[in-house]
C-alpha cells in the first residue's frame, strides 16, 4: 500500500497513520509531476523554463485537489512544505507505463523521419510571417520555439528508435552499451526469460528517454554505432535546420529567447496523469 502504481482506497487511506498518508501522496505526486529540472527544457536567456509537459504546479494546490476530504489539511500542508523545499514549481512527469507497440510499428515502418523534421520546420518559419496582435507576438514566439523543440524531440527519438527496431545488431549495441542495461545483474536461471523481455524493456527505457538532453542522446548515437546510419543523423541534421536556423542562433533572435511561463497553468488536462485509485 502506497508504493508508485499500487492501489488504495479512500476509507483505508482516511484511517492510515500519518506516516502511510504521507508516503502514500509522496508517492502518487513523484508519480505524477517532478522538478522542471529534470525533464524540462531552460531558456538561460530569460531564466526560465519551457514547461513543455505542463505546469508550473503547485504542490499544495495538487494534494489538496487530489486527497482534501480524505487526508487533514494539516497533512497535506506538511508534505507539500517538503517538496515545496525542493522546488515551488513542479511540471508533468510523461506517462511511461504503457508504451503503445502499435506506435512501435508505425515510427519503425515510417521511412520519412527527415522529410517530417524539414516539413515541420518549414511550417513553424511559415508562421513567422503571420500578423500577430503586437500585444501576443512574444507569446506567439514562445509558442513557435516549444514546437522546434517538439520537433526535433520528435525527429531524434523516431529516427533512433526506427534504426534498431529494423536492426538487431544496433539494438544488442544500445542494450551493450546502455548504463541502466549494464547495471542489471540476471540470475542464470532466468537468462531465457530475460532475453525474450529485452524488445520491451528497451522499448519502455526509449519511451522514458527525455530526447532534448542533447549530451546524452549524443553519446547514445554514438555509443550504439558510430559507422552506421546513425551516425548520418547529426550530418543530416545540421542539413535539414541550416546554418541560420539551428535552435542554437535562433535563441538569439528576439522574441526565441524567452520562456512559456508567464504565470498562467496549462489546462490539467494537457498533462497526463497516473492517479490513485481511490475507488470513487
């Protein structure tokens, strides 16, 4: 009771000690939103993030939505004092739990990953030219920068996940060279076992992967196979944004480098959530 993902209902959480209530919303709020600083992408230039999963939350706005009538108020105010010491502003955390094999299929059937990047791009400078009420222009901006982002997110985990779906000596490479793979030790009993669960694990450790952190997505290109297709992404890449339109000298640009907060929540809905089920 109370672990990430387990279930509980409302008369047994109502009637908990304070050390299970507080472990149990502990527990479904890491499950749900976590610091922007790991997941969310950060405009130095504004000094600010991109909340591209939703939010800014504030924890206790939502334990109190989620656990009021259930747990005290007194609480609930203890623990969202504790993780409000970690970070005032939480974000979404993406659902990871089910990874969709139909998608699978489709991205590692799909052989035009570069061409949607370049068409995405494309449409995303075509909005440039739209007239904006001055008044919205830099939050129309901002908007516009969150999508370059998606699309190259996109592009990266698509192109990967096409390549050693359709190539199982890339896919041993990634397994081989991956650190969360590396660490895990398998019983010679269970080896069998093991090796049929390898397609999804590896299909559940891509789908968790945060695709902007460029230094690591790298060094996974790289890792996986330096002399194979992969190693044209970067090369194709640099091609497909060009010199002057490379996130990098866009940042630059006024009115990129600014962040999508503005004081203003995403509707809850924009983020997926895992919630308790209580039963009601």
């Amino acid at each position: 009771m109370g672990d990430a993902g387990g279930t509980i209902n409302a008369s047994d959480l109502r009637r908990a000690d304070r050390d299970t209530q507080i472990r149990v919303m502990r527990d479904w709020f890491l499950s749900n939103y976590t610091d922007p600083v790991e997941n969310t992408p950060y405009e130095s230039a504004e000094g600010g993030y991109i909340y591209i999963w939703g939010g800014p939350f504030d924890p206790y706005e939502e334990l109190e939505t989620e656990f009021s009538g259930v747990v005290r108020d007194k609480v609930i105010e203890d623990l969202a004092n504790e993780l409000s010491s970690i970070t005032t502003e939480w974000t979404g955390n993406p659902d990871n739990s089910d990874v969709d094999e139909y998608e699978f299929d489709v991205i590692a059937a799909f052989p035009g990953h570069l061409g949607f990047l370049r068409k995405s791009l494309i449409d995303i400078e075509g909005l440039l030219e739209a007239k904006i009420n001055p008044d919205l222009e830099q939050r129309f901006r901002r908007l516009l920068y969150a999508n370059i982002i998606t699309a190259l997110e996109t592009y990266l985990s698509d192109f990967f996940i096409s390549a050693i779906t359709n190539d199982r000596t890339l896919l041993r490479k990634f397994v081989e060279t991956t650190e969360e793979f590396k660490r895990e030790k398998i019983a010679l009993s269970e080896i069998f076992q093991a090796s049929e669960q390898i397609d999804q694990k590896v299909k559940t450790h891509l789908t968790g992967l945060v695709w902007h952190k460029l230094n690591r997505i790298k060094d996974m290109f790289r890792d996986t196979h330096t002399r194979s297709r992969l190693a044209g992404c970067k090369r194709t890449l640099q091609g497909s944004l060009g010199p002057s339109r490379s996130c990098s000298s866009r940042r630059q640009d006024a009115g990129w480098g600014r962040t999508l907060t503005d004081g203003r929540r995403r509707p809850k809905a924009c983020c997926k959530r895992r919630r308790l089920r209580f039963g009601y």
